[in-house]
C-alpha cells in the first residue's frame, strides 16, 4: 500500500510538472502580440469594430488567465479614422480552476488613461452606433413555421430549459485612473465631459459591502458650468433577488459657471439608496442634502419602475436666509421696497410626481412674517403648467414691490406742470381759472412679458385673512386666476378694505398682436383718500366711495391703455370732503360781492364736507365724460357735467350751485343769505389739473353777471307788487314779471 500510495503520489506531482510545464511553455513561446492582424479583422467581421493595438499584449495561463492591453483605440469599421475610445492600459486576471465551476475570481481590475469621445453629427448620427453590428448581415434564417416539425396532436410544447447559475462573482478591486468622457451633440451644438475620473472599490463580492469611491470633474457649454464632485459609499448588491444597495451614501463637491454669476455653489447629500427590480422600487431613505446655507432632509420613493415612474415622499428645509442663500448662488434679485424682505424662509412637504409631474402637497410654507399653506404643482414640466393652492395668514406686498424709479421725460414734465398749477392756484382760489393740463401722465415702457404670458399654463386659487398693499389692509381676500394658450383670466378678486368691500374681474389676451384688456369692476364704501394721496401731496379728496364699472382697452403700457379706454362707470361718493378748498368760502365771496360787501373774517375751515357726490361716467379713448354729477353739500346743491381726460389727468367742468340756505349759527354778515338768494344756481368751472382738486374752481364770472341781472329783476318785480297792487289785471303782472327775469 506504501508503494502504490507513492506511485500516485509521484503520478500527480509529474503531472502537475506536466500542466505548470505546459502553462509555462505556452505563455513563454506563444505570443499573442503575433496575432494582432487576426484579433484586428476577427474586430472587423464579429463587431465592426476598428481595433488598433499600438502596445505589446502581455498575458499568463496559470494558475492566472492574466491580459495586459496597452495602447488601444478603438473606432467604428464605418469611420476607422475617428476613434470614439483610447485606452492607456488594462489589467485583469482571472483563476483558471474557479472558471470549471462558472466562479469568476479575479484579482484586481485596473484601467489606465481611458478616453471616451462619443460625438453626433448634423444628422443626430452618434459615432459609436455602429459598433456590434456587423457589415454584412448574417442570412434570414427559414420560416420557422414552414420548418419546424408539426407537433403530435396532444403533445405538449416541451418544458423550457432551466435557467443557467448566475456567474459567481469574487473580484478583489477595480480601479479607474485618470478617464475621461466627452460627449458632444452637433445638431443640438451641446457639450458634456467627465475629467479625472478616478474610481476605486474594495473586494466585490455578491452579498457583501463593497467600499465605493467615485470622484470626477464636470462641465457643460449650455449653460457654461463647471463641477467638482465625489461619491463616497457600500455597494451592495443580490442578483437573486435583484436587489442593489448604496449604503452611507454621501456625495459633495461644487459648482460654478453661468448660472451662479461667478459665485460658487457648495453642495453634499447623504443617505441610503435601494434599487429592487423584483418590485420594481426605489427608495432613497434618511435623505440629508445642503447647498450653501441651505439644509433639507427627506425621503423620496419612486414605484412601477418598469411602467410609469410613481413619486412619494416628503421634503423639510430648515429655516434661512433666503435672500443670502439666492445672491450667494448668482441670482440677482430685482430691487425691493424692504432691503430685509426674503429674509425668513422656512417649508415642509409631502411630494409626489411622475416623469412629466411634480407636486408640492400639504404644503406649510414660511416666508418672513407670513405663513401659507396648500399645494403648488407642475401639472406637465414640458409645457410648465402651474397649479397653485393656497391659503395664507397675511402677506405685506409693499415689501417686495420694486423700489419706486424715478420719472420718466414724460410723467416729469407734467409733474412740472402741476406744480406750475399748484403755484399759479394760489391758496385762495382768488386766481384766474387754471389752464388745462397737456403733458402726458403715464409711462410708455411695456408692462406685459408678452413671451410668457402667450405660454403660461396657470391655475392659482390664493386666500389670505390680510394683505397690505400701498399701505393698505385688505381683508379676507380671494384671488382665483387661470391662463392658457394666451389668456389670462380673473375669474374672482374679492376682499374687504375699512368698512368697504370689493369685487372684479379682468382678462388679458395676449393672443393678438396688440393685447386685449377688460375690466368689470364693484366697490362698495371704499376709502378712496389712500388711493389719492402720493408722498409729495394729500389726497385732494376724502369720502367712501361705491363704484360700478365695466373697463376695455388694449396695448401694452399704460399710456396705451389710458389712451384706449372706453367704456362706462357710475359712481357715488358718500361722506366726501374736498381737502384744502372752502368751496363756502368762495360763494360767500360772490354773496358779498352782490352784497357789496367786505367779509369780516377769514373762513372757518379749509375744506367742504359734502355729503353725497354721484354722476355716470361714459370713456372714450381715454376722456370720461360726465353728463350728470350730482352733490349735496350743507346748505347747498351741486350739478354739472364735463370730462375727466385720463391721459392727461385734467378737468373740465361746468356746474351749478344751489344755495338752500346758510344753516351756520354764526354766519358771515356779507354773505348771509336772505330769502331771494334761495334757490338762485351759482355758475362755477372747474379746469385744470386733477390734482388741484377743488382748487382748480372758480365763480363762472360770464354766469354771474346772468345771476345778477336775475337778481335785479326780482327785486323790480317786488317793487312793481308795492305800486300796483290789485290796480293792474293778473295777466299784465305775470307779464312785467317775466320781463325782468329774462
């Protein structure tokens, strides 16, 4: 037994010298480098492929099948003379032995100095797409119905073939040095690259974690950007149950270029990734992401991998600057009233999307000292279809109003001419009538982004309990808008100012050439002083004001749409004061001069309460005409018609004042009214700028010399009375009478 056990002994031993004896004479007097011209063409005809092998191959048998490329490029057949790839070096070698039982243990991989370069032409003809595909077809095979034996009747189809063992993987590393990737689109003129590209991992093993690190530099021509980024993580992964797993994720670097203006964007994200195709699921759990001052956390969970894509997760920014976080990424923010406005940002979120979607659902949104909730959603991100709902506490909109700009060349000269008015007006109203305005009072620059409107796909449905705009508090306002195909709808605008409230409707249609407006408006006991007033002056004007209008008009600036304003209003004005301007005062003026009289004092007040003012107003490119206003002042009635031109912010108007009695315990001795001044219609003409108010007023003095001369006439008739008596007939009276009143 001895014996036969050292025979065997020494059969194995000199066969195994056989076998590492053949290995050696194998890779010491064959050489692969001896092939290259058959390896070229074999390229050729299986793959299309132009291989060209500028290097030696080195390579071992046993207990290794090592290969050592270097100096390879490789090109389509169809343009051998345009490598899409070059290659410094590559190294791998597998266990011999391992591969009898479908195990792949290999030891480390490495790849040197590999160089992609794919490119499209004009024609979106990619430089690669013909690699694989050989240049002669192979023949059509038969028609596997006019060969295939029938099959038996009731014979069953044979039973498929077990499904092969998936090849056991046991790789010790792989390392990528120094690749890089260029990609470049003719036809679309776009350019993409991937420098330094390095790439190490630890043993790769089915099952087991494998250390990952991945970093690489970035740059695109559209926008010009540059990145710098890193990837740090385990693999893990079961082809079995195909499931693969990036755990500890975390990835960082930075970004510059043309959309952050020179400013540099630092970012990093954190988490872990699953990917299981048996469910056809994603998930990227305990997410973490910052972006300069920003930080978020979430989770995001993508299903129906294989179908359409289904988004589900959540979203938390923690509070921030918002204002630093944009201008520290390049983004210019337009002047605002407030220089601290975007100060506070704060929003939590549930998502949830699809290839072509996004939602922003149960949204709580913070933003300086306003806080919203609702949901915000991009309906289509191809056509940017916006839908907004939301619901608000308060918002202070004078905050982010662009800063006030200074005149234009138009709006300052009419400013020169009001104030010229102002000046020649005097305090008194004793001056000559103003002249009436010219200089146009609305700017020429376009007001309307005409390109976005005609593309903007919106809904917005916004409720706040108090909105501040141009220092005013509207309460409970709704606001419901859509626009679409190039029309923008107001469907609802509705609120509550003081002890007032508001209601309109408008639409911009920017379908054609010159855009469309229309307006339908309602105001009920609207304070109208805020409205009027500006920082230079008060209000000429004080009252609650209820309005009813229906407004057209078309252009693009406000010169254009005050100068295409056409349509009706009727308005009423209750509980009014005309500011600064005794209107009393001046009639009183007029009594006394009848009365030839001097007033023993100066007026009482500045202003003239009335207690209704109403008229309808009928607009015609830009001029409202007024046929019929209606006041009712203490003591006095006011009628009269003219026009408003709106273009240049002027008046024109006659009317007529009733005396109905001086109801002043004290009255001015001049200018008391006895009993024939009662129901005598005092003539004034009003003309000038509008901001004059009451001041641009004046005693129609053509018409007073008609009042006088009534006057006159009337006091003859009394006298006649007193003479004649019952001497003359009724008839001749009546006709003495209304010769002296012509």
């Amino acid at each position: 037994m001895k014996a036969l056990g050292k025979i065997l002994g020494l059969f194995f031993l000199g066969l195994l010298l056989i076998i590492v004896a053949l290995g050696f004479a194998l890779t010491h007097l064959f050489d692969p480098n001896d092939y290259k011209d058959e390896i070229r063409q074999l390229a050729r005809d299986k793959a299309n492929l132009e291989l060209t092998l500028n290097g030696d191959i080195g390579w071992s048998l046993f207990p290794w099948l090592g290969l050592e490329l270097t100096d390879a490029t490789l090109a389509s057949a169809s343009t051998p003379e345009q490598p899409f790839a070059d290659l410094r070096l590559l190294g791998l070698s597998v266990r011999v032995l391992p591969l009898l039982r479908k195990e792949v243990q290999m030891s480390d991989i490495r790849i040197d100095g590999l160089n992609l370069n794919l490119q499209r032409d004009e024609k979106g003809h990619g430089n690669w797409e013909d690699v694989g595909r050989p240049p002669q077809a192979a023949k059509a095979t038969p028609d596997a119905t006019s060969t295939a034996p029938a099959e038996a009747p009731g014979e069953a189809p044979p039973a498929p073939a077990p499904s092969a063992q998936p090849i056991k993987l046991d790789i010790d590393s792989l390392i990528v040095n120094s690749a890089r990737i260029d990609y470049r689109d003719a036809q679309k003129d776009q350019q993409f690259s991937a420098e330094s590209i390095q790439l190490t991992t630890g043993a790769i093993r089915e099952g087991a974690n494998i250390p990952v690190k991945l970093s690489a530099f970035f740059g695109t021509n559209q926008p010009v950007m540059r990145a710098r980024s890193e990837l740090l993580g385990e693999l893990r992964f079961d082809r079995a149950l195909k499931r693969y797993q990036l755990e500890d994720l975390k990835l960082s670097g930075e970004a510059s270029g043309e959309p952050f203006d020179g400013q540099t964007l630092t970012y990093s994200a954190q988490g872990q990734l699953l990917v299981d195709l048996a469910a056809q699921v994603a998930e990227w759990n305990s997410l973490k992401v910052s972006a300069n001052q920003l930080r978020a956390l979430g989770e995001l969970k993508v299903r129906d991998l294989d179908k359409d894509p289904k988004l589900a997760g959540g979203l938390s920014i923690a509070p921030l600057n918002l204002r630093e976080f944009l201008t520290g990424i390049g983004q210019k923010l337009p002047p605002m009233r407030d220089e601290n406005a975007l100060g506070q940002f704060e929003l939590v979120t549930r998502l949830s999307g699809s290839p072509n979607s996004l939602s922003l659902e149960e949204l709580q949104l913070k933003l300086d000292d306003s806080s919203f909730s609702g949901q915000i959603a991009v309906a289509d991100l191809a056509k940017q279809a916006l839908r907004v709902q939301l619901k608000g506490d308060r918002l202070d909109l004078d905050r982010y109003r662009p800063a006030k700009a200074k005149d234009s060349q138009d709006t300052s000269a009419r400013q020169a001419e009001v104030k010229e008015s102002i000046a020649e007006a005097g305090q008194n109203g004793s001056t000559p009538l103003p002249k009436a305005p010219t200089q146009q009072a609305w700017s020429a620059a376009p007001m309307l982004p005409i390109d976005q409107l005609r593309k903007l796909d919106l809904q917005l449905a916004l409720s706040l309990a108090q909105l501040t705009a141009e220092q005013q508090a509207i309460v409970d306002l709704s606001l419901k808008a859509n626009s679409r195909g190039g029309l923008l709808s107001l469907e609802e605008l509705r609120g509550k100012l003081g002890d007032g409230n508001f209601e309109a409707k408008a639409s911009i249609d920017v379908r054609p050439a010159v855009p469309l407006l229309s307006l339908q408006k309602r105001l009920s006991r609207i304070p109208v002083e805020p409205f009027l007033k500006s920082e230079q002056r008060p209000s000429p004007l004080k009252g609650l004001l209820d309005l009813r209008s229906n407004l057209s008009t078309s252009g693009n600036s406000q010169k254009a749409w005050i100068e295409g304003l056409n349509g009706s209003a009727s308005f009423v004005l209750n509980d009014g004061v005309l500011v600064d301007a005794n209107l009393e005062q001046q009639l009183c003026r007029g009594i006394a001069t009848l009365n030839r009289k001097v007033l023993s004092g100066e007026p009482r007040s500045k202003d003239t309460p009335f207690e209704t003012l109403q008229g309808n107003l009928t607009l015609h490119n830009g001029v409202a005409n007024n046929p019929d206003l209606k006041a009712r002042i203490p003591g006095l009635a006011v009628s009269g018609n003219g026009d408003l031109d709106l273009r240049v912010l002027g008046l024109d108007y006659r009317a007529g004042v009733t005396l109905e009695g001086d109801k002043r315990e004290m009255p001015d001795p001049a200018c008391q009214v006895n009993e024939r001044y009662v129901g005598i219609e005092w003539p004034l003409r009003c003309r000038g700028p509008l901001e004059l108010g009451a001041k641009a007023c004046r005693l129609d003095q053509d018409g007073l010399g008609k009042v006088a001369a009534k006057l006159a006439g009337g006091k003859l008739t009394e006298k006649l009375e007193e003479k004649l008596g019952d001497k003359v007939s009724p008839e001749l009276k009546d006709a003495l009478k209304g010769l002296f009143n012509q």
